[in-house]
C-alpha cells in the first residue's frame, strides 16, 4: 500500500512524501521512498491518488490540477517522467480513479459555496502541459 502526504507546514504546502507499507493486517514503519515539491501554495496540496491498472502510472490530485507520473522505475512514482494537466478550474476536488488503464480518470470535488458536488471524466488524450 502507497500512502502520500499532504503538507500543511507553512512554507511546504506543495510537498508530497511517497510512503510503503504492506497491504496486510500487521504493525509495520512506513518505508519513505520520495518526496515532490508540486508548489509552495496551499492549493497545491495532494488530495487524492491513485494508480492504473496496469501500474504504470499513477495520477496525484490537487485542487486545479492533475499530476501524472510514468516512465518510472519500481515503485519510487514519484522518480518518473511527469505530466501536470490544468483542469481549468479550482474547486475542492477530493478523488481520483482510473477509468481504464490510460485513457480516462474519473475525478470529484465537494459541495462548497453552492458549487460542486459533481463526478467528472476526465480524457487524459486531451491537450497536455509537460
């Protein structure tokens, strides 16, 4: 099992650490196997992930944006190439789930404000930032 924080230090708020544990009942120490500066502000916090069928990637959610990371070696995601797509729009997006393997994400953010509260679909063959 992959754990990945969300900072909330002051000055750090973009920060990401990658933690392992097994996926088993048992007591274990979290092994550190990266970390990710996405940004210094608070609407860079990591609020969700998740990884492809096929492992070979893993997508990273923050309020605006989706980190996508492939092309990476074992398990350290985070080491990988990166694609960072802005979904035009902030709201508190709080989920993140492949549809398939690399084609589509399913995304959600909460009610807040009298806006949100929606599931969206997300192509991931659209435009992309590198």
């Amino acid at each position: 099992m992959y754990i990945f924080t969300k900072s909330r230090v002051k000055k750090d708020y973009g920060k990401t650490s990658l933690y392992k544990i097994p996926a088993s009942k048992g007591k274990y120490q979290a092994e550190l196997l990266g970390s990710f500066e996405n940004c210094s502000k608070m609407k860079c916090w990591i609020t969700s992930s998740s990884i492809s069928n096929d492992g070979k990637q893993v997508a990273l959610l923050t309020s605006h944006t989706v980190l996508l990371f492939y092309d990476f070696d074992s398990d350290n995601f985070l080491k990988g190439k990166l694609k960072e797509i802005d979904l035009g729009f902030v709201s508190q997006k709080e989920a993140i789930d492949f549809n398939d393997d690399d084609t589509k994400l399913f995304i959600t953010d909460e009610r807040s404000h009298g806006k949100g509260g929606k599931l969206y679909e997300f192509d991931l063959s659209r435009k992309t930032n590198h």
